[in-house]
C-alpha cells in the first residue's frame, strides 16, 4: 500500500502518520483469526472492537444477511415497518434482564448513549416533571462520542478537542482504587462507598429534584477495564430509587456474554431502568445499537401523545435495518445454540489465572479481570505516557496477536469461542512483549 492511495482515509482514533508509514492491514476473518495482507495469521484478542464474541464468519449470521438483502435490502423505518425489526426485538427483549422489554433500535453504542439521555429527560418533562433535566455521568466513563456522550463521559482525551458540552451535567469520582484494589481478581473488595459520593455531593449541590438520571458502565472498558467494587451498583440504585432518578446502564460492552454472563445487570442483580447495547449484539456484522427499556417509561410516552401524534420524536435513517435485523436474530441464534455465554463463564478462572500470571512481569503495575476481560496496566516511561503501551501492542501484532491498548493499559477481550489453548498463547505472547519492551 502507497502513501498515494492510502491518503483519503482519515481514519478514526488512530495516529494516521504513523500508520501510514506503517500499515497494519487486515484483508480476511475466520474464527479466532484475522488474515492480514501479507498472510499471516493473528489471533483477535479483542473480539475486533469488543464486539466479534461469537467469532468471525460464523456461517449462519453471513448467510442470514446474503438472504435478507436479497429479499428486502432497506424499509423507511419512520411510519413504516418491515417483519424483521419486530421479530429482532421481541428476540431481544425475550433475553433481556426481567423488566426492560421494550426496545428502541439504533445503529451504535454511541447513538444508543445520546437516545438514553434523551429519553430520560423527555420521560420526566411528559410526566410533568420538567425540572429534572441534569445528568450524572462518571470520571473515566466512556458512552461515545456524540456531544451528549462526550459530556457524561469522563475521559479527558475524548472532550479536549470538543469543549461544548451539554450545560447540566455532573459526575461520579472513578471507582478506580490501585492502593487499594491492586492485582484483585474479580471485584474489588473495596469503593462501594463511592457511590455515595451521589448523595452526599452531588444530590446535595445540585437539588434532586433536577436530576433527571444517572448513566454508568457497570465495567469501564475504554478506559482501561475497571471493575465495579463489591456492592457499588446496587448502592447507586438505592439512592437513584430514593430520589426518583433514572438509572442507565451502558452494556455496549458488557452485554452479550462478556463478563460470563448475559448482561453485567443479571451478573451483578441490579436491574436499571434503561440498558444501552450495540457490538455483540450483531458480532459486529452490521452496525446496530438498541435500547431495552421499562415498560413504565414506554407507557408514559403513549399516554401522553395525543391521537395519530409521535409520541418520541427522535430515531436515525437507519434504525431497525434490514440488515441489522437478520443480522442480530442470527446472533442470537449462534449465542443460544453454541452456549457462548455459559462457555464465557466456564473459561473465566482459567482467563484470570492466565491474566495473573503476568503479575512480576517487566512493567505491570496492575492487573484486572472479570469474566472474559482482562486489563493489564503498566508503569509509564517518565515524560512519555503511552509509549510503554503502544510498543507491547505493536511488539504483541509482530508476533501474530491482537490486543487493545488504551494509555499504558493493554486490554484482553476475545471472542467466546476462544479455546484454552488460545488463552494461554495470548498472555503468553503479552509476557514476552513486556520482556522485550524497555
């Protein structure tokens, strides 16, 4: 590949000089597997962007989509309606956490964060509540990259460069504890009392009755997998409760078997009010987001409209595609019929006890885990922050294994196909990266 003809893309949250001099190309999948340009075989260990858990090129989710853009290749999803959108959502709502089964479709995690919010504060104005228009976010939270994202966000990175925020927007300290929490496997034992930090600051400077939800990965994954503390959830769900606050869980990483369990809500027993997804839910086939929702949000928003009226005024060209809509069914189908969440819950001990094999290895300074998840954290270079990081990921893809590198924190997310021999080449080729990096 020339500078010529690579020159258009402006690729997105890459350092696109240094690719270009450099490329990494992928050109095939199979299974565990990409093919890169020059036929190497590189393991994904990050399920492409989290989203791959079933495994690439999984024969009925291809062939659903060939079928389904052969016979309806789009349907205006305004007014108008095609089967698959409604068969797709009662499958979903059908495995959802008990109480959140209506679905409202998207096309990303992203575009799933900025309907959240949204349906949150309309939820409360058409309920005559219409001073609850604040939201509650977390440091460290990632919930994309749409302006209404970027504001509940906490990653400083991602708003540097975009300063307009919405105005009524406060957050959550991090749960991120490494004095305390250093090398735990599994949830933290300590930081449950960080979710007070809801009532006694944030409740109390800014009155709740203008608070209109609180919105949370249950596992930060984008900053670094950082795993919620023994009680923490449950604890924001109490106050929420005791307040009248929404709460909004961001499972675009965390559902669909991640953590060894369907969803992080059933996993940790705290039921949300509304769950945003995306990824899994389509293994990344076709771009699709949804949103599962309490049917006593829905049922405020129908009463409220008058006769032949839109009842929520918001929804993308693309939502409930056709495409997307096969798609996701088909997944579905391979998740149930393949076990692939019980396969995740069954390799978790195994995974952990890979992933902390590396403690005393060259550089790390912290190790992380839940379910089929792993971040490894290492000591920055003095003045380089990054760099230490950036070097094992690319030392980890000379060696024919994918890993995602966030700052200086490696983070480990393989499809649940992943076999135990594959888990112990994946940690194992991270050891000799950090040995050989300086």
């Amino acid at each position: 590949m020339t500078q010529l003809n690579m020159d258009a893309f402006w690729m997105p949250f890459t350092a696109n000089r240094n690719f270009k001099q450099s490329p990494r190309m992928l050109v095939s999948a199979d299974g565990m597997y990409y093919t890169d340009d020059a036929g190497r075989q590189i393991l994904d260990g990050t399920a492409g962007l989290w989203c791959v858990n079933a495994g690439h090129n999984r024969k009925p989710i291809v062939e659903a989509v060939q079928k389904q853009i052969a016979t309806l290749d789009y349907a205006p999803p305004f007014q108008l309606g095609h089967p698959k959108a409604f068969e797709a959502a009662e499958r979903l709502a059908a495995m959802a956490p008990k109480g959140l089964n209506k679905v409202f479709f998207v096309n990303s995690g992203s575009e799933a964060a900025d309907t959240a919010l949204k349906m949150a504060v309309a939820y409360h104005r058409v309920r005559g509540d219409a001073a609850r228009v604040k939201l509650v976010g977390r440091e460290r939270g990632y919930h994309g990259v749409n302006f209404g994202g970027i504001s509940v966000g906490g990653i400083a990175g991602n708003r540097k460069l975009f300063p307009v925020s919405l105005p009524a927007v406060d957050h959550l300290r991090s749960t991120h504890d490494l004095k305390r929490n250093a090398f735990t496997r599994g949830e933290p034992e300590f930081g449950a009392e960080f979710a007070d930090e809801l009532e006694s600051r944030i409740i109390t400077l800014h009155d709740p009755s203008t608070i209109a939800a609180v919105i949370v990965e249950p596992m930060a994954g984008s900053t670094g997998v950082l795993i919620p503390p023994k009680g923490y959830l449950k604890r924001l769900r109490e106050i929420c409760d005791k307040y009248g606050i929404l709460l909004i869980f961001d499972e675009v990483i965390t559902g669909f078997g991640r953590l060894g369990a369907d969803w992080a809500a059933n996993k940790f027993d705290v039921q949300p009010d509304i769950i945003t997804c995306a990824k899994g839910l389509s293994n990344g086939v076709v771009p699709m987001g949804a949103l599962l929702v309490k049917p006593e949000i829905h049922d405020v928003f129908m009463a409220a409209a008058g006769d032949r009226m839109i009842e929520f005024p918001h929804g993308y060209t693309y939502s409930a595609h056709p495409l997307a809509c096969a798609a996701s069914i088909a997944t579905l189908d391979v998740y149930e019929q393949d076990g692939l969440f019980e396969r995740a819950g069954a390799l978790s001990g195994l995974f952990e006890e890979k992933a902390h094999q590396l403690k005393g290895a060259k550089h790390v300074k912290d190790i992380r885990n839940l379910g089929l998840v792993a971040g490894i954290e290492l000591e920055s270079r003095p003045g380089a922050p990054a760099q230490r990081g950036f070097d094992v990921f690319l030392k980890c893809w000379e060696q024919g294994v994918l890993v995602r590198v966030t700052g200086d924190i490696l983070a480990v997310s393989p499809p649940l196909i992943i076999t135990e021999a594959e888990i112990d080449r994946l940690f194992s080729t991270i050891g000799d990266a950090l040995q050989a990096t300086e």
